[in-house]
C-alpha cells in the first residue's frame, strides 16, 4: 500500500505528527463519550466537569495529557484523584490515528479509517467498563468513516475500496440485526459490544484480500482463547467454592467480551497488513 515516491515521504512526514495530534485532542472527546453516553448525557453539554465536585474545567485543564501531567493526576479543586484511563485513551487514539495515518500514506482515505479507530476505542471502553454501548455511537461513527472513505476513493478512484467498504457494511448490518433479533436485550456477553461489527465491517471491507484473510484469522484465533479464557476462569473459580461471580462476564473486561476484543485485534492486524 504504501507509495515510496518522493512526494510520498515529506506527506508522510508532515501527515503522521499531525495525525498524532489530532488523535490526542480525539482521545480527549472520546473520554467525554465513554463517560457520558452510557448514562444518557449530551456530549456537548455542558462543558467538561470535574464529576466529583461537579466544577466546570478551565480551559487549561482540557489539553490531553499535558493536564493530566501538570495537575498530578488529580482534581486542582477537591484533590480527587483521576483515572490515569484519561491520559492513555488519548495517548492510545494519538497512536492510533499515526499508525493509520502511516498505512494509508497519509492521503484523505486515513481521515475515515481514523474515525473508525477512534469509534472502536469507544465502544470497546463502554463495554469494557459493563456498560453496554449505545448503537448510535458505532453507528454514528461508521457513517463518518464511511463517508469520508466513499468521497475520498472516488476522488482518487479506489473503487475497490469504495464498493469493498460499502459491501463490508451491507453485510455487518446484516449479522448485527441477526444477533440483535436472536438476543434483543443483549443478555448474551458473547454478543455484548456487536455494534462493533459495523464498524469492523466498514474497515475490513476495502482493504483487499489478503489484510481482510489476516483480519479474519487474528478475529477467529481472538475470540476462541478469549472464549477459552473465559471458561477457565469460570471453572477455576467455581471449583474452588466461589459462586459468587459465576458467568464469563464477569471474568475479565477482555475475556468477558470476546467480539469486541477479537474485532479490535482483527482490526489492528489488518492494518499492519495493509501497512
């Protein structure tokens, strides 16, 4: 994929850092997501708050990372301490959006790849943390990504990538609503996070044959350990008298979300393939 051309290399060079950026001031709103939609609130209002003492932010106190650094992880006003989650959701969208950046050359089909990386981070933080995350914000997310991928291959005629997206996302819409009639209330964890699915149905869609064939191995491979993983824990814990927390769910965030964590690592290795 990648174009070793002499106009190629200085993009590169400018595109990454800036895709980096980019990322870390992204990672900053998609903290924002995670925290606020589970729980029904606008992400555009009010402004950002300290949810301990409940007072607005200044400014300052918003710039990713470098706030979290300078205020010694904790609150300036009530000294609650904040979750070093806050500076590594950014530190990880920033690496996110340069890895990206990097496989698609910098060219204009990155813009909507990133958007589809920052929209799998998000859900999987949701789900991470058991809440179950919302369909508009996989939904939502792929409508950007997809977007920005349809208007930018057809302006440098990828029409591989366009109509490999397109289908990608025909097709996830399609095992989404199945396992969304088979379990309405998502009561499965085996399904919990399947909003994931278009996200990851957009982004393995137009990257070719073989990045989608690695994609498909990593997600197999993936979900059977997480499965596995999971079970293990599960006899583990009943053999040894504790009832209490008995359903894979509750094993492990990673395990006891198997699709989700198996998209993301399908994701990111198709990438590298792409790359």
């Amino acid at each position: 994929m990648h174009d070793m051309s002499s106009g190629a290399l200085p993009r590169l060079a400018v595109a990454i850092p800036l895709a980096a950026i980019v990322g870390l001031l992204v990672g900053s709103f998609l903290n924002v997501v995670i925290y606020r939609t589970p729980l029904g609130l606008s992400v555009a209002t009010p402004r950002s708050f300290c949810p301990t003492c409940d007072r607005t932010l200044a400014w300052w106190e918003n710039i990713p990372v470098g706030s979290w650094v300078v205020l010694g992880g904790r609150c300036r006003t009530c000294r609650h301490p904040i979750s070093i989650r806050y500076p590594l959701v950014e530190l990880a969208t920033g690496i996110a959006f340069a890895l990206v950046t990097w496989a698609w050359d910098g060219t204009i089909i990155s813009a909507g790849y990133c958007a589809l990386a920052a929209t799998i981070i998000a859900v999987g933080l949701i789900e991470y943390d058991g809440q179950r995350a919302p369909l508009s914000v996989a939904a939502i997310g792929t409508a950007l990504g997809q977007i920005i991928i349809v208007a930018g291959g057809s302006w440098l005629h990828l029409w591989r990538l366009v109509g490999g997206s397109l289908a990608g996302v025909a097709l996830a819409t399609v095992v989404f609503g199945l396992l969304r009639r088979c379990d309405p209330d998502c009561l499965d964890p085996r399904g919990h996070g399947r909003s994931a699915l278009l996200v990851a149905g957009c982004w393995a869609g137009g990257l070719g044959l073989v990045p989608a064939a690695v994609g498909a191995t990593v997600w197999t491979l993936a979900y059977f350990l997480c499965m596995v993983g999971a079970s293990t824990i599960t006899r583990h814990r009943t053999g040894s008298g504790d009832r209490s927390r008995p359903s894979m769910s509750a094993t492990h965030p990673l395990l006891g979300t198997p699709l989700v964590t198996s998209l993301t690592l399908a994701m990111l290795a198709s990438l590298i393939a792409v790359g």
